[in-house]
C-alpha cells in the first residue's frame, strides 16, 4: 500500500498540489486529471525531483521523502517517464542489465533476458537502442522498470504515440507487473479507456486538488470527473 498523506507543493505563486491524500491499495492505480492538474508534480515528488511544502508518502511503513533520490531506487522505485529513457548505444539487454545494478546477487543477465522475453523481445535483446522502434523502446522501459526488486513503478503516460493495438499490448504488460515482481504500479495517462482496463482504483485531480479517488468504476461515472476531466460528459 503507498499513502499520499496531505501532499502539498506550490513553485513560487503556483500551488501544484494543495493538500493531497490518497491511500492506494489496487496492484494498479491510476491518476488522471486534465492537464495541468499535479499529476506530474505527484510522481514527482514521490521520486523526488520536486520537494512537497507539506505531506508524507508511505510505503509499508518507510516514508519516501526521507530517502534520497538514489536510495528511493535501492529501495525499489522505478520510473519511466513520457519519454523513455532507453540508451541509444546500449542494446535492449544491457538498457535492462542497468537497472539489474540494484539487484542482490547474481544472475543479472539472467534476468535482463527474462524481462526481455516477459516483454516480447527476447529476439531484439542484443539490437541497439537507437535502432529499436518507439514501441519497442517502451517496452525496454517496462522490462527496466521491473528489474532490480522493484517494489513501486510509476509510468507518466506511456502510450503516447502508440497505436490502439500497442497500447492493449502495453495495458496488458503494466497488470502484469504486480503478479510478475510483487511491485505496486502507479499509472498516468491521459487515455481513460487504458486506465479503465488496467487501473482498480483511480485518483483524479484538478488544479491540484483531489476531486476524486477510488474504484475505477465509480470514479469514472462520477458526474464531477466527468465535468472536470474532460469538460464534457464523455468520460
Ligand atoms: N518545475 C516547475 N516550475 C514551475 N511550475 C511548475 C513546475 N512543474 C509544474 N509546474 C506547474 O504545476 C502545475 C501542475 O503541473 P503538472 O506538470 O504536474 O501537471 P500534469 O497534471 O502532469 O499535466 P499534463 O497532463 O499536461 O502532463 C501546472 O500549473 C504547471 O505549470
Ligand atoms: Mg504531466
């Protein structure tokens, strides 16, 4: 379970996050909010890029904001962000191979290669990164985010840029995380569609308030996520 406990973050004037709280307990969460709302800001700071004026993260007992951003990664926190983060000059294995740094022991390449295989890319593990596709640079991002006992992986939206039937490819690889490392995953993204088939519970905020949280369902039939979210009623 991780707790947003009252997270508040304001840069100058601007008050990204004002008083957010959320105790996730779904193997997949989701947050969403137009743009603008502190979604970014939230994953921010709970890896650590931005400090919260006020407000705790917990994870079983730990409170993030007390761990530096290098021993949030020991920990097992792992982020992709809108753009991947894959190395041009690196092949998909050893972009995965990387982040098996944190991993006790030994058999790392073993497994950088059964995250890859996991993936679907177990025949383009020793291709370069830039020569790669966009899709398959992604899905090195999943397969390196669930490297090295993670135990929180948060993706700032990643289907952007792929089609209908790599994003279901995507859906289907982010349920799986819980069930293939025992990490929780946070998501955000702007496709609600995604968010509905991976997500059990959803945060929404709005100018960096909370305006709704909990099982997708009931979140995204709320008449003010929808008045919100999208300004309309297609949610
Ligand atoms: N480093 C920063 N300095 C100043 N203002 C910032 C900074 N980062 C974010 N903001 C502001 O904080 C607010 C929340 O931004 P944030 O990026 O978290 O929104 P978001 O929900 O991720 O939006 P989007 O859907 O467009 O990605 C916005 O008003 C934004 O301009
Ligand atoms: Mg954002």
């Amino acid at each position: 379970m991780i707790t947003v406990d009252n997270i508040t973050v304001r840069f100058g004037g601007v008050v990204a996050l004002s008083g957010v709280s959320a105790e996730f307990t779904a193997p997949v969460a989701g947050i969403i909010g137009p743009n603008g709302a502190g979604k970014t800001t939230l994953m921010n700071v709970v890896s650590g890029f931005v400090q919260a004026a006020e407000g705790r993260i917990v994870h079983d007992g730990t409170d993030l904001l007390r761990l530096s951003p290098h021993r949030r990664a020991r920990w097992g926190l792992r982020r992709s962000f809108q753009k991947e983060e894959v190395a041009d000059d690196l092949t998909a294995h050893e972009n995965v191979l990387v982040q098996t740094d944190h991993a006790r022991g030994a058999g790392r390449g073993e497994e950088a290669g059964r995250l890859l295989e996991l993936v679907g890319l177990a025949d383009r593990a020793h291709v370069l990164g830039r020569e790669l596709t966009g899709f398959e640079r992604r899905l090195v991002d999943v397969a390196r985010c669930m490297a090295g006992n993670p135990r929180l992986v948060m993706f700032d939206e990643p289907a952007g840029g792929l089609s209908m039937e790599e994003t279901k490819r995507l859906g289907a690889l982010l349920r799986d995380i819980h069930a293939q490392t025992g990490a929780q995953t946070l998501l955000i993204d702007h496709d609600v569609e995604l968010i509905a088939e991976v997500c059990e519970e959803v945060l929404v905020l709005d100018f960096g308030k909370r305006i709704a949280f909990g099982p997708t369902d009931a979140v995204l039939a709320d008449p003010k996520v929808k008045a919100a979210y999208l300004g309309t009623e297609e949610v």
